[in-house]
C-alpha cells in the first residue's frame, strides 16, 4: 500500500517537473498559463482597484496641501490681528501712563 503511495507520488512528481519545464522553455504556453493564473486570481481587478486608490489618493494630497496653504494664511491674519490690538492696548495705557 505505502508502495503505491510512493510510486503515485513519484509520478506526479515527475508530471509535474516536466509540466513545469515546458512552461519555462515554451513561451507560448508560459504567456497562456500565466494569463489563465492572472485571471484565476483576479488580478487585473485588483490591479484596477490599486490604481483607482493611488488616484483618489493624488487628489487627496492635492486638496490637503490647498487646506495647508489657507491655514497658513489664517495663521499669519491671526497673528496680524493680535500684533495690532497689543499695539492698540500699548498706546492706549501709554497716554495713562
């Protein structure tokens, strides 16, 4: 019984070595047999759903970096506003000493 096994596994082992050589020399069915794993796979889906993350993702970056430049600018207003009202407040105790 452990003989058979042994010689059924030998048998694949071999199919398969040799199911493998012919796909690595014969291109032909190297571009088949690789095609068929890609769609077995669903790779070309995943491919697109990558793409489609990596574009909403630029856009992201995009509109992040527009809201970076109008917080800067608030900043910056903000700070002119507190500058002028201790300048107000200075003067304003300056003349009641």
């Amino acid at each position: 019984m452990i003989n058979t096994i042994k010689d059924i596994a030998a048998v694949v082992g071999c199919a398969s070595a040799i199911i493998a050589l012919c796909v690595t020399v014969i291109r032909p069915l190297r571009i088949k047999v690789v095609g068929w794993i890609k769609q077995k796979s669903n790779t070309c889906e995943i491919e697109r759903k990558i793409d489609t993350i990596s574009k909403l993702l630029e856009e992201h970056i995009k509109h992040d970096d527009g809201k970076t430049e109008i917080t800067e600018l608030q900043t910056g207003a903000l700070l002119c506003i507190m500058r002028d009202s201790i300048t107000a407040i200075y003067y304003k105790y300056m003349e009641k000493e």
